[in-house]
C-alpha cells in the first residue's frame, strides 16, 4: 500500500484503487494534501500486471484458445490485477519517470 512520504500517511486499497481510474501523474495525499508521485518501481510493477492481464490476448495467437473463454476470463484477469495493484504502489514526493535502460 502506498504511503505518503510527507506524513507517512498509509493510503487504503480504496484511495490507491481511485487513484488507478484518474489518468494524472501525481496523486494527492488524502492526510497531508502533499503531492506524491507513483515511483518508477511500482510504475514498473503496474505495467507488469497490465502484461499479465493482456496475456491471454497475445495467447490466441499461438493456441487455439476460444473467443468465448478468453472474453470470460478477460474481466477475471482484469479485476483481479486492479485489487491487487494498491498493494504494489509505491509513491514518493518526487515525480520519477520509467527509463527501462537505465540500471
Ligand atoms: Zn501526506
């Protein structure tokens, strides 16, 4: 769960899952109202979890896999890396940007 880097404020899955459906970089700490930036690790690990969730997609490309089990699974895969997601956040006070080649 993220916590706030100003305060140490612990976000709830609640606040971190609303965070996920607004598209802006910064998010607003609900204690301190400090702007706190998703760090470049758990962008990292949100990204990962978007792969596992587009998995089965890139999986009828190779299998014969059904259009009806992979729209079925799809929503499953889809909610299920949504509630875990808040626990992989990690923010900090400053705004850091992915750079895969760095190391
Ligand atoms: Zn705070």
């Amino acid at each position: 769960m993220p916590t706030c880097e100003h305060c140490g404020y612990t976000w709830t899955w609640k606040e971190s899952l609303k965070k996920l459906f607004t598209f802006r970089p910064e998010m607003v700490c609900p204690s301190c109202e400090e702007k706190q930036y998703q760090t470049q690790r758990s962008k990292m690990k949100s990204s990962f979890l978007m792969i596992v969730v587009l998995l089965p997609l890139l999986m009828t490309t190779f299998f014969d896999i059904s259009v009806a089990l992979l729209l079925g699974l799809s929503p499953i895969l889809l909610v299920f890396s949504m509630s875990i997601s808040p626990f992989l956040m990690e923010v900090s006070s400053k705004e850091e940007f992915i750079d895969f080649f760095r190391k």
